[in-house]
C-alpha cells in the first residue's frame, strides 16, 4: 500500500461484486498468518467489505501482486522445513542476474538451517541446491568477473563463495521439476498429486 494512498467510500467509482471481494480479503487475511508484511494492507482493505468499489477491488489485486515474487522452498529429506515468496529489491538487467541473487538468498537461509541442525550434531559437507538456470549455475562456479556479470553488487557473490568452499553445490534441474515454481506459474493439475 502506497503511504500517500487515502482511503475512503469512493461513492464515485463503481461497485464490485461484494461476495468475490470478500472472498480475496478473506484467503489474504488467512495469508497474513505466514505473511506479517501484508498484515496492515489487507486489515485496512478489509474494512470496505460491506460496500467494496472498484478501486478497492484493484487495491487488493495489488497486495497479490506484491505476493506474486520469487519463491524459495527449502526441503530437509522430504520435508517442507522453510518457504517464502517475496520480491527481489534489486533491479536485475539480465534473467540469469535475477535467478543469481535469488540463488544467495536461498543459500544465506540454507546456512542458517545448516547451523541449525549442527547444533543437533547433525552435519553435511555439501548440500545440493536445486536450480533450474544454468547461466546462474555457472555464474556462482566462476570466480572471474565477466563483462556481463561485473556490474552484480559484491554482496550477491556471497553464494559464489559458499560454493567454492564446498558447502553448497548448486545442481540443474529440469524446470518441470522444479517444486518451487508452485509460487510463480500456473501449473497443471497433475503436478499437485
């Protein structure tokens, strides 16, 4: 929500189906349980539901597309252990930049779950980080600053480190098998079962 919105009945704009409104701020405001960062847009859009209009209605779409970002989801065996979708901070000027810093962001919260379970004695030399780029792949490999990669800001090398190290190893999958796309693309059924 912008901090110059003003909000108001909007007696001039036209009204929406209040039921369909209802039901947005309503799986939003199921959503805010995960989703702190949502918590104050959706409560304040939740109090037109009597009466929403249609700016209303664009303001909610708007939350979901702030929603709409890039996913991570982090397994330990099989299970779902930490997940978020959010929207990177940085402009990137190429996709496999984007897919890159989206790759350090994954391996700083797989660190911090890696000192986790070493606190239980529980300890792994590499962990494999499934992605479905290779540029990004190669990217944090090579330790040489390329024309196309040179203008990256230094703290999104922390993975390049992490992976020279050993202590990640970023493996290609196929994008079909990709779980985390689940939060980005409209799959088909069968991918849920």
């Amino acid at each position: 929500m912008h901090p110059s919105t003003t909000l108001g009945l909007y007696e001039e704009s036209p009204e929406i189906d209040s039921t369909m409104y209802r039901g947005m701020v309503g799986s939003l405001l199921y959503l805010t349980m995960s989703r702190p960062d949502i918590m104050f847009s959706v409560c304040v859009y939740a109090r037109f539901q009597a009466r929403p209009k249609e700016v209303h209605l664009q303001a909610v779409k708007r939350i979901l597309r702030y929603l709409k970002g890039t996913p991570r989801c982090h397994f330990l065996g099989r299970c779902l252990v930490s997940w978020t979708s959010k929207r990177q901070n940085t402009i990137a000027l190429l996709t496999c930049e984007a897919r890159y810093v989206f790759a350090g962001q994954c391996v700083t919260q797989l660190l911090w779950i890696k000192h986790q379970l070493e606190d239980y004695d529980v300890y792994e030399s590499s962990i494999p980080v499934l992605y479905d780029n290779t540029a990004a792949i190669n990217i944090s490999k090579n330790p040489v600053l390329h024309s196309r990669t040179k203008h990256i800001e230094i703290k999104h090398h922390f993975i390049r480190d992490r992976v020279q190290k050993g202590t990640f190893e970023l493996v290609y999958v196929k994008t079909g098998e990709q779980l985390a796309d689940i939060f980005t693309k409209p799959l088909q059924e069968d991918r849920y079962v």
